[in-house]
C-alpha cells in the first residue's frame, strides 16, 4: 500500500502532466497565450490571453485544470459529470474573469473544457455538478474562448466606474492612471478589488499569488494599486511585502519603496522593519520618504529627525503632526493634520485621527467650542468614505457614535448604531463590541433597556458577546463590588488588546470608585499625566478634603479632573460653591455639559428660575444639540407653562417636539395644552393630524375632544370619541361631553337620505349617530346617576310633563336675576355666556333683532366716556368682542378701527370667536327652544331659520374682525387688576387685564364691563362714545360753527341709535312717543328707555308717563302691559326701596288705556307685583287702599273705598285661580 506522502507525490505529477497537456493544447490549438499560476486545486491554475490579428487582447480566462482518472469518474449522455464543492462554485461564479473547467485525460493527451455559468452548474443536495460535453475540445475552442472572454470584458469594461467607487480613493487613483495605458487591464483589476471589500485580505493574497504573472507583465502601476488598496484596508503586512515586491521591479523608487514598507511593519514586526530601512538608506538615504522611516524607527538618533523637520514635503509634516501628537499638542497635530488631509482629502486614516484628536481636545483645556462638532464631521465624513468600499467601518462609526454622545445626542446614536429598519448600521458593523458599547449607553441613556437584547445578539464574537452581555446585567444600583470586578475585567481585556483608550477608560471608572488601578497604565503605554490622574481622583473619592488641592490644579487643564471636583463639592454638602463651579469650568472648558451640570443642581436646590436663565443662555449661545437640545427645551416648556406663560411655554414645546426623532407623549401633550390655553385649537388640530399621537389619560382625551369638537367632529374622530367614552377609566362627565356633543354638533345623514333644511352642522354618517345614542344608555347603566345625560322613556302626551318635571329640578331663579342685573347694566353680559357654558361672541349675536344698552345712562359717566374715546384716538386700544359686535350692527366698524393706531384682542376672545361660528352652525339644527319662566312656567319658542342664519351671519363677521385685530395671550393671572382675580381669567374679563398691563383704554359695549374697568383703573368708552366724540371733533376742527344745527345733528344721530335698537341715550318724550307711533307692530326700542330710572328723573315723570301710555294705546295697544311693566322696572330703580310699592300701585291705578276698567287695574298690579318680586321687594298690591285714596282712583261708578276692596278681594281670586 503505498504511503501518504507517495499518494501526494502521485497526484501532484498528474496535475503537472495536465497543466503540461492543457498548455500544449492551448499553444497549438488556440494559438493564445499560456501563463500559468501558482498550484492551487480551490484557486486558478493558469490565465489565458485571447489574440486579436496576433496581438494581445487583454481579455483573460481564468482556467482550473483537472486530470486524472477521477475527473473522468462519472459518465455523462455525452461527456462526463463533475462534482464541485459549494465553496469553489461560489469562489468561482464571483471571480472577476471568467473560469473554464478543464477536465485532462493525461494518457490519452485530450482536454475537454466547459465553462462554470449559473447555466452549467447544477444543485445536488450540498454541492453542485457541471457537465462536460466531449465535443468541447481546448484545441478547438478559441473561436467559444475568444467570444467568452470579450464577453467578460465587456461586462468588466461596463462596470469600472461602479467598481472604482467601491475601490479605496488611493487605489483608484492608481487604477485611473493604469486606464489611461491599460484599460482592459484596470478593468479587471478594479473588479477584482471592488468584490474583494467583504475579505480584502483574501484578495490581496489571490492576486499577490496567482495573478502575479500577470500583475507583472501589467506593471508598477498595478502594483501601485495593490499596495495602496492593502495598505487602507489595514493589511500592514501584506502592503509592505507588495512595497518590497515594486522596490526589485522599480528601482529609480527602491528607497521610497522600502521605507514605506519598513514604516508599515513598525511595532508588528520590527526586526524586519528595521532591516528595511537599512536597504532604504542604503538607495538613498536622504529621501524625504527614508529619514520620516529613520526618525519613527531609529528615534534614539535624532539626526534623521533634525534634518526631516528642515523641510516642508508631506513626509516632513507627517512627522511634525506626529510629534506633536506624541507630546500632547493637539492643537499643532490638528492643524498639521488638516494641512496633510488637503493635499491627501481621501486618507481615510488620516481623517479618522483628525476625528479623534478633536474629540480629545474638547475634554482638555485647550477645548475649542466648535471641538466635538468638528470631531463628528471628521468621523462622518471618514463613515461615509469607508462604506463605499469596505466592510471594514466599524471603527469610524464608533468614533461618530462617540461625537453624538458627548453631545448627549442618545437617539441619533441609537439610530447610527442598529440595523435597519430603526437604524442605519450594517451588520458587520454591528458585531464591534464598540460599536454595541455605543449603543448601550445611548439605550441607557434614554432608558431603551429593551434594545440590549438585541444589541448584545448582534456581537461577535461570542466571546465579546458574553463579555457585553455581562456588562449590561450590571444595573447601576447593583452593588458597588460588582462594578469593580466588571471593570477590572475590562482593564485587563484592554490591556491585552492593547487598547489604550479602553484601558483607560476602564481605569478611570475604578477611580470614581475610589480604586486605585494606576499603575497597571503603565504597560499599556498610558501617559504619565493621566496615571497621576487616575490616582488623584481613587483618592478623592477615599479622602475629598486632602485630594481636593491636587484635583483643582489638574481640573485646570483635565475635564476629569473638573467633574470630580464639582462632584466632590456637592458630595460634601457646598452646593453654591459646586454651582460656582459649573460656572468657572464653563469658561475653562467651554463645555455645555458643565452649564447643564450647573441647571440640575440649581433644580436639586428649587432655584428655578436661575436654572432656566442657564438654560436659555445656553439656547441663545446655540451650545447645546441633540437630547440636551430636546431636555433644555422641556423643561423651559414646563418651566414657563407652570407660570401661565403659554405663548413662551408652546415654543419651548414646539422646538422640542420638531428636534426629537421620536415624539415624547409627554411633551407633545403639554405643546397642546399650550395650544389650548392660547385658544389656538387649529394649531393644536394642525399638531395632532400631524404626529397621531393617540390620548390615554383622562386629561389626554378631554385636550383631544376639545380639539375635535372643535373643528368639527368627522366619522373617523367620532367613531374614536364613542370608543374612548366607552372606556372603564373614562370620567362620566368626559364621556357625556363626548358622546353628547357627537349627538348635538353634528349631523347623522344616512347615504341615501336627502339632504333637507337649513341644519349647517358638519354631517357624519348615520351609524355614528346611532352608535353615540346606543352609547348614551350603556353610559347610564355603567355610570348611573354619576352620568349627566338622560334618557326618556315616555310617549308623545307625557313628554312636555316628564320634561318639565325635569326642569323643575333646578331653580331658574338665580338665572333669571342674573339676566335682570345685565339688563339694568349691573353685570356683564359675558358672565350669562359662563353661566350657559356658549361662546361669548354667539351671545352677543344672539341679540340680532333685540334692544342694546351700550351707553351710560348717567349723563355724566357719558360724557367721560366720550372724552376717553376722544382721548383714545390714535393709540392702541383694547376691543372686546361686544364692540365689534354692535359697531357692525352700526356700519360702523371700518370707521371706528381707523381712528386708532392699532386694535387688539385677547387670545381667548378670538379663539372665542372662532366657537361663536361653530356653535352658530350647530344652532341651525335647532327646532326650537324650551325653559321655564319666573313663574316656574314651561316657556316653548319655535325656531326661525332665517334668524339662526343671521346669527352666523353676524358670528362670522365678528369672527373676521377679531381676525384682523393683534391678538394678545394674558395668561390666567390677573396681574394688572388682581381685584378681578374672584372671576378667575373669563374671556369677557380678559381684555381688562390686558388694557390695564397696557395702559391702554378698553373699547367696550358692555356698561357692566367699563363700570369694573374704571373700578381698576382701566380708561373706558362705548361705540357711541366714540361715534359722538369723531362728530364732535369734526365740528371742532370746522371752528363751531352754527351750534343749534350741531345740537340737531347729534339729536338725528340719538334717533338713528333708536331706530337700530341702541338705546340709552337721552331722549326727550317726544322721541319716545315718536318711536312708539314707527313701531305700531313691534315693541318700540324706546321700552328700554322707560325701564331705566334715568328716563323717570324729570320734572314730570308722571305727566309724561301718562303720554306715553295714551301713545302706546293708540298705536300699539298689543304692548300695553309690556309697556306698563317696562315703566314699573324703571320707576321701581329710580325710587328708594322703601316707596317703590307704593309707586307700582299708584302705576297700576292708572291703567294702560284711557277708560280705567277693574280688570286692567288687576292685570296692572299683578304686573307690580311681578317687578316687586324680581328686585326683591314687598308685593304692590299690599298699597291698594293707599293708592286708591291718593289718586282718589274710581271706575264703574264706584267709590274708592269700593274700589279699594273690590280690587283687593279680585286679586285674591287670581291667585287663587294661578295657584
């Protein structure tokens, strides 16, 4: 049996004999050129160059040659069968050229080929066959070669300019020179280097190897290219022995050739780096290129160094940046280094240090500001290089991660360091354990534990995966001995890595620790600053007080250091001096993170108000980028919010939510808070539509409902409204107001049903209206009498009872005094508006057709208020909605808005405004009205549809005016008038506060509203006013002339008003009796007159009252008793309490029609005693007798006596019938 070694000796004689017949075959048969390879059964034995007209073509054909008898194991219908691993079909599919399988039958001298396609290999189970035909014979195959490898070349020659960006820049610049002599050369050889990026090591030594032939007959610039393209992959070896390989074939470069490489080879090999540099200086010793070797190599002999550093060339500045570096002057390396970058701008090598460098000086006290920005776009641009043509990033993205880090940017770096589809990184780069560092700490930070899993599952390899993995587990309240054994751990891996920067990281952590692992630094080649570092802060943290002295004089140029003092500081209770340290470190350092330092102490301590000053400072200074960008924005957002400064507050917000990757719940909800307390509702509507961020608190919800309900309730909102009133956890009241306005402010139209009426409101689908209803009585039962909707269960007779019986429940009582003292001008009309929970501005344009008091009946306070309107002329002014409101009802608007410099309007009443529409809107669904009287009577009123549409009318153009105005937020404090503070911030009280914190007069319509002006302070006046006094200046301005004409001018003018229904002006009796005669359908506006007590101070008020009533029955008797009543009421303000009774009898007594009949004079004093009871007096008719004997009152032929007790035993009936 023939041995092993005889066996290897046997095989390797066939595969000489058949590389021999497969050459003799070519030769002879093709007539193309044979060059053999290195032996290699998984690589290519041999290339052969096609010929064109006897000239090389440049165009190559890889061969793997087999012979023997097993290559003939497996007949074939017409040829053989042969078996290929999975690994050299993989090997040889991706080759750059193509690969021909020559089967050779060494006795009988034949060789038969096929070509290795996709096409030709056949999947058996793990591995692959081809089929060889017979007739395909290597002597006769140079037409199929010839077209074969043109093919490939085509193919390669189509491809160059997508491979050469997959090429490192300096290899391609080779490889762009070698195009210019030898394209196809530089094509095959870019592709060859393009689809090496995944095992750059492989390739080298492929085409170190088998291609040498032929990388030889090519030339030195292909060599170039090899050198250049194993040097950026980091293959120092492998690019020194090409450097050595160029220095035999080009000897005019030997010594430039063999520094190189002799550099390369320092501190991995460095007896032969050494012998290198000694053939180098024998060629030339004084090349640039062989002292920079010299002075790196041989540093004892500083000769090589003095001479190097006489010039200016770029191996002269390699090593001043290099010294540089060495002896800890960042400065001078970066800007060397930037110098060597502009000249060489695709060094990715280079670029990474500049990154590094950057990122060391900005923790010194040499920091620049721009340092960790500059730091990360050298990182950046050094990621972005690399990943064009190498698999091999993981260190530049580590760098990057690193920059966003220090700038506390946690969710970009999460980004940069995961795999798609959350992040950007590749999966080879994923596997650095440096890389998942990275990403650890962004997780931590932002409190992503959930994202270590699979962070930890992307390591490799295993090893480093265990060690992450058990770095995790350590929680930051694990005790104190597990962090050290985990971190002494860690300096030993570093150590034994040789990484430096590890190690020291892991040292210093041990020293906050109070450990003292210094001089362990000393092998890893650690600085002598930074060991004294170390061991300063271990014995800080063991003994502050004696190590505080040495760490200050090492803050002084080490961010450590400085950190470690304020820590210690604060640690011994000297808050104010560790905040004065932030401080002073700040200047030092110009680093953001001790400003930030310096905010979370001041917090600690309640000093808020400083802290924000420090955050905004850093805002203004644009020092602060990503998170902490995000967090000083918060928590100015929450700072000012909790002051009630919302328009300040939203923008804080507003910056935060638009630099955040992923939208936090908690800021976007308090930015719609903002929204809403500013009555910004389409901004808050914009916000939600854009970020969808769905509500689950109760406050939540309620912000989101009132921003739906708002705009306008769709299928889609209403569905999610329904669902989420629905909920368990959902308040009874929230879900009322929910489904409840879905049923109220919209339109359920199923789609076939015909669009009928004047409802305006917004239409939703049927379904949702019946699901609001189905869920209205879910609520009852879930909710019972908690829930504030009901449901009737009767029919059509018992209704309007069932109902009423419901609203006796609650007493109209207070409501109905409410509306007395706002029609006697006592209260604001905005405080009916809260009390009926509608829009201000749609109460005030309810009043379309109804009677408007604007004006002070005292003729004095008219008067002053005329001077201030005057006085208010070109200046700013504050508008409240009642003003625009009755300055449109007068045509008067444009008019009153130009006589001032600018007009404006509290944020509230404008957002008010914009309600006043939508609820108009919704009205136009209104049937009609129910209530209950003074009596506790059901009061019915069907609604006009021409009148609801007024009212929008008139909310719209209110609407469009409070638009045009400057709006102004107040907040919810009453800072200017805290008198008012017992109304808490209303929108009718609004502009008060804001005309007093202006100094501005408010323009308002509202008597009840300029009386509170004037008790603050705050200078008032009416449209009336200001209509009076532009006539009055008018005239002035003309010199006065003809005062009678001026006097009746002013008198049309009062009529004018009379005739819109603006009353309150001083009217004589003729005015009255001529409006009562133009209204003979219609309650005259002049009613209001009469029920003021100003109207019933003259000489003759009885006389004249009198008048009137004979007017009233002669042209408008339907009114008499509203007349009648309307006179009491004035009359009754006009007397002391005391007497008033007495007067309404005595008013009674005289009827409302010339002929005085007992059931007028009845109705009469039931009327009194109406009045007497709505202002809280003594019933009218207790004075029967009295009035009878003093008006000495008699009818139907009776004596007053009769009279007296006729009437009083007729009233007793009345009662008795009401009751």
């Amino acid at each position: 049996m023939p041995s092993a070694s005889a066996s290897r000796s046997q095989t390797g004689q066939i595969g000489e004999r058949a590389v021999s017949h497969v050459r003799q075959a070519v030769l002879n048969g093709t007539g193309y050129l044979f060059r053999e390879q290195t032996n290699s059964d998984y690589g290519i034995d041999a290339h052969v160059e096609t010929l064109h007209d006897d000239d090389p073509t440049g165009h190559l054909i890889a061969l793997q040659i087999k012979g023997g008898r097993s290559a003939f194991a497996q007949p074939s219908s017409d040829g053989w069968t042969f078996r290929v691993k999975a690994r050299h079909a993989s090997y040889w599919l991706n080759h750059s050229l193509p690969v021909v399988l020559v089967l050779v039958d060494v006795d009988g001298e034949k060789c038969y080929w096929q070509v290795i396609s996709s096409s030709t290999l056949r999947k058996t189970g793990k591995s692959f066959t081809v089929n060889v035909p017979a007739r395909n014979t290597v002597r006769s195959a140079a037409l199929d070669w010839s077209k074969l490898a043109a093919a490939r070349a085509a193919d390669v020659e189509a491809a160059y300019t997508t491979n050469l960006v997959g090429v490192p820049p300096a290899a391609a610049q080779h490889l762009r020179k070698l195009y210019e002599g030898q394209p196809a050369a530089a094509f095959t050889l870019a592709a060859e280097m393009a689809a090496g990026r995944e095992a750059p090591s492989a390739i080298v030594k492929e085409l170190s190897s088998t291609h040498l032939a032929w990388l030889d007959g090519v030339g030195v610039v292909a060599w170039d290219a090899m050198a250049a393209f194993a040097k950026e992959h980091s293959l120092h070896v492998d690019a020194a022995n090409i450097l050595e390989h160029l220095a035999t074939i080009r000897p005019a470069s030997r010594a430039g050739s063999l520094a190189d490489a002799a550099i390369l080879l320092r501190g991995v090999d460095d007896h032969h780096s050494k012998k290198l540099l000694e053939q180098a200086q024998v060629a030339d010793a004084d090349a640039s290129a062989v002292l920079l070797a010299g002075a790196l190599i041989d540093s004892a002999n500083d000769t090589h160094a003095r001479t190097l550093l006489q010039r200016l060339d770029v191996h002269a500045n390699s090593f001043r940046a290099h010294t540089a570096l060495q002896r800890g002057d960042d400065t001078a390396a970066i800007d060397t280094y930037t110098q060597i970058v502009s000249d060489f701008p695709d060094d990715s090598a280079i670029i990474m240090l500049l990154a590094r460098i950057h990122l060391k000086r900005a923790l010194s006290s040499h920091a620049r500001a721009t340092d960790v920005d500059d730091g990360l776009r050298w990182a950046e641009l050094a990621l972005r290089g690399r990943r064009k043509w190498t698999a091999d990033t993981a260190e530049p993205l580590s760098i990057y991660a690193r920059a966003l880090g220090m700038q506390s940017r946690y969710s970009e770096v999460l980004q940069a360091t995961t795999i798609p589809p959350l992040g950007t990184a590749s999966s080879r780069e994923v596997q650095s354990i440096h890389v998942a560092e990275f990403a650890a700490d962004a997780a931590r930070a932002m409190n992503r534990r959930d994202q270590f899993e699979s962070i930890i599952r992307a390591v490799q390899p295993e090893d480093d995966q265990r060690y992450l993995a058990a770095s995790l587990r350590l929680d930051q309240n694990a005790p104190a001995a597990d962090h050290i054994a985990h971190h002494r751990e860690a300096l030993t891996r570093a150590i034994r890595r040789n990484l430096i920067s590890d190690a020291y990281d892991a040292a210093v952590f041990l020293a906050l620790q109070g450990v003292d692992e210094s001089d362990k630094l000393i092998s890893a080649a650690i600085e002598p600053r930074h060991r004294q570092l170390v061991s300063a802060v271990a014995a800080g943290i063991n003994n502050p007080h004696a190590a505080l002295p040495l760490l200050r004089s090492l803050a002084s140029s080490d961010v450590l250091a400085a950190e470690v003092v304020i820590d210690l500081q604060f640690r011994n209770g000297d808050t104010p001096a560790a905040v004065e340290a932030c401080e002073y470190y700040y200047t030092v350092f110009s680093l953001p993170s001790f400003l930030i330092r310096k905010v979370g102490l001041l917090l600690r301590t309640e000093q808020a108000d400083e802290a924000a000053s420090t955050l905004e400072r850093l805002l203004a200074n644009h020092a602060l980028v990503g998170d902490p960008f995000v967090s000083a924005h918060v928590r100015l957002g929450e700072h000012y919010g909790s002051h009630g400064e919302w328009e300040i507050a939203a923008g804080h917000f507003t910056a935060a939510v638009e630099a955040s990757i992923e939208v936090d719940r908690a800021v976007f909800w308090n930015l719609i808070n903002c929204r809403l307390n500013l009555d910004d509702v389409p901004a808050a509507h914009r916000l939600l539509n854009a970020h969808q961020v769905e509500p689950r608190t109760e406050h939540e919800i309620r912000m989101w409902a009132h921003v739906m309900a708002d705009v306008g309730w769709t299928d889609a909102t209403g569905s999610v409204a329904v669902a989420l009133a629905l909920r368990p956890d959902t308040s009874a009241e929230l879900a009322a107001a929910m489904v409840g306005s879905i049923v109220l402010n919209t339109r359920g139209v199923d789609s076939d049903a015909k669009d009928e009426g004047t409802d305006l409101r917004p239409t939703v689908s049927g379904n949702l209206h019946r699901d609001a209803f189905s869920a209205i009585n879910v609520l009852i039962d879930m909710h019972g009498d908690a829930f504030p909707l009901r449901s009737l269960d009767t029919d059509a007779d018992d209704f309007l009872p069932t109902l009423l019986d419901l609203l006796r429940e609650h007493d109209p009582r207070p409501l109905m005094t409410l509306v007395r003292q706002i029609e006697l001008g006592n209260a604001p009309l905005g405080v009916l508006s809260d009390a009926r929970h509608v829009p201000y501005a749609h109460t005030l344009a309810r009043r379309a057709n109804a009677v408007r008091a604007v004006s002070h009946a005292d003729a004095d306070a008219h008067a002053m208020e005329t001077d201030t309107a005057l006085e208010a002329r070109n200046e700013r002014v504050v508008v409240d909605l009642s003003a625009i409101e009755v300055a449109h009802h007068l045509d008067a608007w444009n008019e009153c808005v130009g006589s001032f410099s600018a007009v404006e309007i509290t944020s509230s009443q404008r957002a008010d405004s914009v309600r006043s529409v939508t609820a108009a809107i919704n009205a136009t669904a209104e049937l009609g009205a129910m209530g209950v009287d003074g009596d506790g009577d059901l009061v019915l009123s069907e609604s006009n549809a021409s009148e609801q549409l007024e009212i929008l009318r008139r909310c719209e153009a209110i609407e469009r005016a409070a638009r045009g105005c400057r709006a102004t937020d107040v907040g919810n404090e009453y800072t200017a008038a805290p008198a008012l503070s017992r109304f808490k911030m209303r929108t009718w009280a609004a502009p008060i506060e804001l005309a007093a914190r202006t100094g501005s007069a408010l323009w308002s319509d509202d008597v009840a509203q300029r009386k509170l002006a004037a008790a603050v302070g705050v200078r008032a006046f009416g449209t009336v006013n200001l209509l009076e006094g532009l006539r009055f200046a008018e005239w002035e301005r003309a010199g006065q002339p003809n005062p009678l004409a001026f006097q009746q001018q002013q008198h049309r003018f009062v009529l004018d008003l009379l005739a819109r229904r603006v009353v309150d002006q001083p009217i004589t009796v003729e005015d009255v009796l001529q409006d009562i005669a133009a209204h003979p359908s219609q309650l005259a506006p002049s009613t209001v007159a009469v029920s003021r007590a100003a109207w019933w101070r003259n000489d003759s008020p009885l006389d004249a009252w009198s008048k009137v009533m004979t007017t009233v029955a002669t042209h408008a008797p339907q009114f008499a008793r509203v007349w009648q009543a309307a006179g009491m009421t004035g009359a009754a303000e006009a007397t002391p309490d005391e007497y008033s009774p007495r007067v309404l009898a005595v008013l009674a007594l005289m009827g409302t029609t010339s002929d005085l009949s007992s059931p007028d004079i009845v109705d009469g004093l039931m009327a009194a005693d109406h009045v007497c009871r709505q202002i809280g007096l003594a019933p009218a008719s207790e004075h029967i007798a009295w009035a009878v004997a003093v008006t000495g009152t008699a009818a139907d032929g009776q004596t007053p006596e009769d009279m007296a007790r006729d009437l009083s035993d007729t009233l007793t009936t009345q009662r008795d019938l009401s009751a």
